[in-house]
C-alpha cells in the first residue's frame, strides 16, 4: 500500500546528523569550567537553598531593600 510519497535517500545521512547549537563563547567556558570543578555544598548552603526554594514557592515577592546575603548567603 502506497500513498504516493517518494522516499529520497540522497540526503538520508543528514536527517541523522546532531543539530549543532550556537552557544557564544562565554557559555562554552563557564560550562568547560563547571565539568571539571568540585561542586560540594555544604549544609549550611543547602539549609540557604532550601529556604530560598520555600520563600520562592510561596509567590510572594522578594524585599528589594534586603541586605545582601539575606535570601542566599554562599561562598562562590
């Protein structure tokens, strides 16, 4: 059964090929970089990003007169 498409499989290699994504150069590095460095945290930035997830999941919006460090304080 037939329903009167043609399959060419001049370029049928291509249609395999991984898309190639345009990243700038600055993106390339940070994550060239974060691959080869050690990401541990320690509990007190994981007690810091467990309440910034609660206070986020609340929806109520962040105090924009809040000291630095007050929502997420880490070492980077």
């Amino acid at each position: 059964m037939t329903d009167g498409l043609g399959i060419s499989r001049s370029n049928a290699g291509n249609a395999n090929a991984p898309r190639t994504v345009y990243q700038s150069e600055g993106v390339r590095e940070v994550q060239s970089r974060a691959q080869f460095l050690e990401q541990g945290q320690t509990p007190q930035e994981r007690a810091g990003l467990t309440r910034l997830d609660r206070l986020l999941d609340a929806g109520a919006p962040l105090d924009t007169n809040a000291p630095r460090g007050f929502y997420l304080n880490i070492r980077v």
